[in-house]
C-alpha cells in the first residue's frame, strides 16, 4: 500500500501536459512545481506517512473521482445518490483541499486522512462545489491523478444565481444578520450587475476551458442538475456507466416526497431526505429583471453547448 502511495505521489513532481494543451505560464509553473516539492516532502517522511489501514482490511485512500461543482447545482444530491450504491466510498464533508491553500499546504497525506475508510474494490468519492470555478484547481488535480474522473453538475444558469442568493440570505437569517435583496445586487445603475459574484459563477463556459486545458472531455461527465431534481434515476444510470459500476442503483431507490417538493431516497428499506436547506423556495424576482438575467446568460450558454458538444433546456 505505501509503494501505491509513493507511487502517486511521484507523479506529482513529474506531471507530463500533452502537447496538444496550452503552455502554462513559467511563473505560475515555477510556483506551482515549488508547492509539489513541499507535498513531496511532507508525503514520503516515514513518520508523517502512514496507511491507515483498518483491521477489516479497509483503508483510506487518494479519491479516484472528485464532483467539482457547481455550487448550487445539486452536488449534495447527486453525492447522497451515488452513495446509494456499495461500490461508492464518499467522503462526508467538503474538503477544500484544492482551492483553500491552508490545506494544501497541508499535503496529500492530510488529504487522504480526510477520505473515508474503502475497500480496494470501492471507489472513493469526494465533493467541493467550490473546485470547479477556481482557477488554481485544474492544474492542482492534474498533477495529482492525470486520470482522475470528474462529476460535475449544472442547472440552468439564472436559477442556480438565485439559488446561491438563497443559501447566502438564509445564513444570514440564522446569524440574526440583516442581508440586501437580491435587485440590490443584480441591479447597479439601472443596468444587470456583471460583476455580482453569483453571476460569474454562471458563466459555465468560462470555468470549463479551464479544467479542459488539463482534462479532455472524455473525462469530465456533466449531470444535468434540472433533470436530476424532477427525475433522478435516469441521471444516476449515466453517471453509473461513466463510473463503470456495475448498475446496483434503481428506480425504486427513490421516491417523491410531497410535503418537501422533491425526490428522497430509500436505502435497504430506510428512507432519508436531504437537509432541510435543500429546496428552499427562490426570493421572487420582478418579470422583466428575470428576463434580462436569462438574456445575459443566452451567449455564455450558447458557447458552453458548442464546448461541451450537448445542449441543456436552459432559459
């Protein structure tokens, strides 16, 4: 097991881009090969590098697939159901490892102390909505698995800006904190505010050059976060294949919940939902400021589509 590890950690100090991708910028290359030396340091010390071996046989493990985002695109659902099948070893907590340098300075030893306990035939799954929109994470993913596979999943555009205004509004609400309405930050003087953090979120087409600089299409499975929500099986059949798992999860793993408005799951005869913060009803927004959101939004949705090679029923 350590030769494994030491073995993926060496492929951080040699990472080999295929010369069909963009150059990256010396400095940043310089930077980012520095920061490679220091997790190698701290990976192949003996005293900090251990298995973490259970007495079971299982053990804590590098993920082989990561669900990059996007925030508000349904990451938590689409984890709870692949969790549905034995073969899914996913980690509990959002682990920032990538895009928050505190913890990757850490090491990819603390990372995997961060992965939950699997058995060699299960696949380690782990999620951070935030990966997918940071720019630094792309390259940072590569040079730890070039073969990683990638779940990412999206809804459409104007709907996942109101839902990351919900979510921002609601934490403030539980903090007792006053928090603008959503017109203060779409709208400044009298026109679509641009800059609003919730909107560049959005523009889908931008992050993805990002990661297919590093990873080719092939790798990265897009789940269409609007069809998951109203009709969850056929989705998680796709990611199933993408994954190559055998196909354990079914149509009877779900059902629609009529008092929350959307669809739980059933496990081995026990039923759970999502958290309570899930499904919150969208602030109502004025028609025309609606339609000028979804207006913006047509040109970065038409590249998106013509990058990715599909197209989604988005506004």
């Amino acid at each position: 097991m350590a030769a494994f590890l030491l073995g993926a950690v060496l492929l951080i100090v040699q990472p080999q881009i295929v010369p069909s991708r963009p150059a990256i910028n010396s400095n940043a290359e310089t930077s980012s090969q520095s920061v490679q030396r220091e997790l190698l340091k701290k990976t192949s010390q003996k005293n900090d590098f251990k298995e973490n071996i259970h007495s079971n046989g299982s053990c804590q493990q590098l993920p082989q697939t990561i669900i990059i985002g996007v925030r508000k695109g349904g990451t938590r659902a689409l984890l709870e159901m692949l969790s549905l099948h034995p073969d899914i070893a996913a980690a509990e907590s959002e682990v920032h490892f990538f895009d928050w340098e505190d913890h990757y300075r850490n090491g990819l030893q603390w990372y995997i102390n961060q992965m939950p306990f699997s058995y060699p035939h299960q696949i380690t799954v782990e999620k951070t909505p935030a990966y997918f929109t940071s720019p630094k994470v792309p390259e940072r993913v590569y040079n730890m698995n070039q073969s990683m596979r990638l779940l990412l999943i999206l809804r459409d555009p104007s709907e996942r800006v109101l839902s990351d205004y919900t979510q921002v509004f609601y934490n403030h609400m539980q903090k007792h904190k006053p928090y603008p309405s959503i017109e203060q930050f779409l709208i400044r003087n009298g026109e679509l505010n641009v800059d609003y953090k919730a909107i560049n979120r959005s523009l889908y087409y931008i992050h993805m050059q990002n990661w297919l600089k590093y990873f080719p299409l092939g790798h990265i499975h897009i789940v269409d976060g609007d069809k998951l929500i109203k009709d969850p099986f056929p989705e998680i059949e796709k990611v199933e294949r993408f994954l190559k798992l055998s196909p354990q999860i079914n149509a009877s793993n779900f059902y629609f919940n009529k008092t929350k408005g959307f669809y739980c799951l059933r496990d081995s005869g026990r039923e759970r939902c999502l958290h309570e913060s899930k499904g919150r009803a969208h602030p109502q927004v004025d028609t025309q400021l609606l339609k000028k959101l979804q207006e913006y939004f047509h040109e970065p949705n038409k590249k998106f589509f013509e990058l990715v090679g599909r197209t989604f029923d988005w506004h």
